[in-house]
C-alpha cells in the first residue's frame, strides 16, 4: 500500500472516530438516585428519572438534564415487601447513567 493510499485510510478512520470522541468529551461521569416508589411501577420509573434528570440539572447544568441523552444508563424496578393501604404492592425504581450534553 502507498504512502497516500495508507494517509487517506488514516484520514478516514480519523474522521469517522471524530464522533465518538465528541460524544465521549460531552458525558459527565454516572449519576444515580437512591430509589422511586409508588404504587404503580410506571410511575415510580418516571418519578425516577425525574429525580435522576433534577439531579443531573443540579449537578452539572441543564445542559445535561436529559435522560434520553444519557449513555450506558441502567433502570432497575422491582416489587417491594411493603403494600398500600388496599394491599397493593409499591415498586421502588434505581436507575444510573451517564449524563450527556443535549
């Protein structure tokens, strides 16, 4: 292979890292919140990303508060041992992730 030939390789493998490493510069290290509950899981999984996406806002900006933006995020939702007063289990969500800029 030419000396040009392995240039416009390298040129094109550089440019086609050029977005990763954007995307990777404008993420914030991991957040995570210490748990949603109520008594429907829907709702304790949106009440924790609010509170995720609050926290983020807090932290670094409200540039940063959008979960649909964040990367390697993880939402973990179950079942807990404590009921309503009709006797319906309550559900408590945890989710982490990466904030990004929007």
């Amino acid at each position: 292979m030419s000396i040009f030939h392995r240039s416009l390789v390298a040129a094109a493998l550089l440019i086609m890292a050029s977005p990763a490493v954007a995307l990777a510069s404008s993420c914030k290290p991991a957040l995570s919140n210490d748990g949603a509950r109520s008594g429907n899981e829907a709702v304790a999984q949106n009440l924790a990303i609010a509170r995720w996406e609050h926290k983020a806002r807090r932290i670094y900006g409200a540039a940063y508060d959008n979960w649909g933006k964040a990367v390697s995020t993880r939402i973990s939702c179950k079942e807990t041992a404590l009921t309503n007063v009709y006797g319906r289990p309550s559900y408590v969500c945890e989710i982490k992730g990466k904030p990004c800029r929007s």
